[in-house]
C-alpha cells in the first residue's frame, strides 16, 4: 500500500522586487516515488504546471542555499517573515516562487515520518524483486529451460 502526503498552499510568484502575484500550488509526495517531490503549480490554465524533483533538495534548501541548474532552492526573510526560495528554470522559462517556510517545513516533517531519510530504497522493494528474480527454480520451470527452444533443421516438414 502507498501512502501520499499532500499540502494545498499558496505560493508567489516573484515578477520582480515590488511585485508579485499569488499561485495556488499543491505540494505532493508518494511513497512509491520515495526519493521526489511533486508540485503541481495552477496558473489558470487547462492543466496544472507540475515540476518534480528530490526531495532531499527540499529538505537542504528551508535551512541553506542548495542545487543548481534547473532547481534551486534557499531560506530568507522577506518583510520579516521566513520564507523559502526556489528558482525554476525550463526551456518554456524561468520562475521565481516564494513559499512560506512554516508550511513547507511541516509539510516535509510528514513526509520524513512516513519515510526516514536512508530508508527511501526499502519502499521501492529492489531487494525483495532481485531476491524473486534470482531465486532458484525447481520442477516444470526446470524442463522448459532445458527443452530446446529451436527445432532443429534436420526435423520433418510438417513437425
């Protein structure tokens, strides 16, 4: 069974240091994807922007500036309040969004609760799928690997 952690919030979108207009943002995370988070952005249209990344980055980023490339995230104080950065860059544009660090830090203490950090490969069960993969087999899995999957030339038309 998978478990999801979800948060509805509002979030910022920067357009420039006097302006900025609110974005409803959802902040997802799933246990069958334990290693990424998922923001779905709504900006008015047809569908949401979504954007997934670690979740690890989010994590590093509420305390310091971390990432680079496409995602980045820091903690500062805009108008005396606690907020986290984080500058998304994509080949359609760049976005700066503002999130209230309170929200996002719960929000990221209920996905560590539901998977610690260094346990994330447990919930993908790789050991447990190796371990069926590689298990020896016996009975008519045994006759089937030594019959011959490829007549031979030499059998009669019609066998």
């Amino acid at each position: 069974m998978h478990t999801v952690v979800e948060r509805e919030l509002e979030l910022k979108l920067v357009l420039s240091p006097e302006r900025a207009i609110p974005v409803p943002a959802r902040l997802t995370y799933r246990t069958d994807d334990p290693y990424a988070v998922h923001i779905a952005f709504h900006i008015g249209s047809e569908h949401p922007v979504n954007w997934t990344f670690a979740r690890e980055l989010l994590v590093e980023g509420v305390f310091r500036p971390c990432g680079h490339g496409d995602v980045r995230v820091w903690p500062t104080k805009v108008d005396g309040r606690s907020v986290v950065l984080m500058a998304l860059s994509s080949p359609d544009g760049d976005a700066l969004l503002e999130a209230p660090a309170p929200a996002v830090s719960a929000w990221l203490e209920r996905t560590l609760r539901v998977v610690p950090p260094g346990s994330e490969a447990e919930q993908l069960g790789i050991d447990d799928g190796l371990a069926e993969l590689l298990a020896p087999t016996c009975g008519r899995a045994d006759e089937l690997w030594l019959r011959d999957p490829w007549p031979s030339d030499e059998s009669k038309d019609g066998e």
